[in-house]
C-alpha cells in the first residue's frame, strides 16, 4: 500500500467525509453545469464582477477527472493522519489550514499580477493546498516503514542508484496535482505545503485551536478504533508484505 495502515475509514469519519465530498460533489457541479463559477482569478472575477464569493469556494469542488482520481486517492491514504491526531484535532488543523489558504492564495497570485510582463494566474479550483499541508503533517508524524533501491544505471565499473522510502508512493500521487493548470496549480501546491509548515513550527498562530464541543466525538469509541486500528498497525509492521501485494491491497 501508499500508507502502511489499516485499510478503511475506521477512526477517520472527518477524512471520510472530505473523499465523499472530493468524488461526489463534483457530479452535482457537473450537472447543473457549475463548472466555471468555482475557479478564481483576480481579474476580472474579483476587480472587475466583483464576485467575492469565489474567494470562499475555490477551495470546494474539483473539475477536472484526474485531479479527483488522484485527490481521493491522496485522501485516502492519508487517513493515517486523522488517526495519529484524533478526529477533533483533524478537523480543527483542516478548517485552519483552509482559512489560511484562502487569503494567501488570492494575495500570492495579485501579488505576481504586480510584477511587470506577468499576468496573474489562473487558480484551479479544489483543496489542493490542504492536501499539501495534511502532507507536511504525515512527512512528520508518519515513520518510514521501508526503504528500497532504485537502479538507475549500471556499468562494469560501477552501480548508480537512489535509495526512496515508502512515502515516495504518496508523494508522486499529489505532486499530480501540481500539473494540471500549471503556474495555477503550483502556486496552491507551494502555498499549501507552507502554510502546513509555518503551522507546524507554530510561526502562524492556530495549531492549538480546537472546534468547540458541540461537534460531536465519541471519545470513547474513537478511542477503541484507534486502538484496533494500532494492533493491526503493529501486526502489518511484524509482517512485511512484498512490494507487489501492498500495491494491491490499495484498490481494495
């Protein structure tokens, strides 16, 4: 597998919940023909329509096939994320991470609209800047569970090759999403991955804060998931699987 854990959303409804809206509000969108009301670019949606609503609902629907091929898939195995943290601090890091995003963002790309000979770009819609930042969170929390040699060359007198780890699999699968709308893409991809970064070191106020109680968590059957959810962990860890096998159980 992308992530060395228990397959299934158990212990993760919040990630849940973001895969099912990445795959299924796309199609709603696409029916009711909504695609072009979910992109942004200062001009002329915000300067000239001034349609301020789409500096909030950038963030919420992808358009594009691949970008929700390979978005959920991101999601998904990085589930193990919620799991570390708990549902509640999930949320709560999710719900910053996107405040943050939709005010760099917007400022980032007026920004280089300043610059001379340079236009300011197009934003693709979709949370690909809080994939980034969950990506930061799982570069810290998750250990690496292999390591492998890829051979890139070899001669009679000597044996070029790179050493990648298990998180090399994820990595590729959300750097996709940096090549869809190019300049666009990129600039949500950098801002994302710094923004999990400043929150991390705690340079950008939030990472304690937690949504107040009244979204409900079962403390304590959370508490028991995650503990079934470790001793499979550390069965799965006692028993390594071929490469080919974990490729597999993937797309279970």
């Amino acid at each position: 597998m992308f992530v060395a854990t228990n397959p299934g959303f158990v212990g993760a409804p919040v990630t849940r919940a973001l895969v099912t809206i990445v795959v299924c509000l796309p199609v709603f969108v696409s029916l009711l023909e909504l695609q072009p009301y979910f992109g942004l670019q200062m001009v002329p949606f915000i300067t000239a329509y001034h349609q301020w609503w789409r500096l909030l609902t950038w963030q919420e629907v992808y358009v594009n096939q691949s970008e929700i091929i390979f978005a959920s898939l991101a999601l998904y195995n990085l589930r193990i994320v919620e799991r570390l943290l708990g549902s509640r601090q999930f949320l709560s890091y999710v719900l910053v991470v996107l405040m943050y995003t939709s005010i760099f963002v917007p400022l980032i790309s007026a920004f280089i609209g300043i610059l001379p000979f340079v236009s300011i770009p197009y934003i693709p819609s979709g949370p690909t800047a809080l994939i980034f930042s969950l990506l930061v969170q799982y570069r810290e929390l998750v250990p690496v569970a292999y390591k492998f040699k890829f051979l890139l060359s070899s001669t009679s007198d000597s044996v070029t090759e790179v050493t990648l780890t298990d998180k090399i699999f994820l990595s590729l699968c959300v750097l996709q999403l940096t090549w869809t709308k190019y300049w666009g893409s990129i600039i949500i991809a950098f801002t994302g991955w710094t923004v999990g970064v400043l929150l991390d070191l705690e340079i950008l106020p939030g990472k304690g804060w937690r949504v107040p109680l009244f979204f409900r968590f079962d403390s304590r059957r959370e508490a028991e998931r995650i503990e079934a959810v470790s001793e499979e962990e550390e069965t799965d860890t006692a028993f390594q699987r071929p490469l080919t096998r974990q490729i597999i159980d993937t797309f279970r």
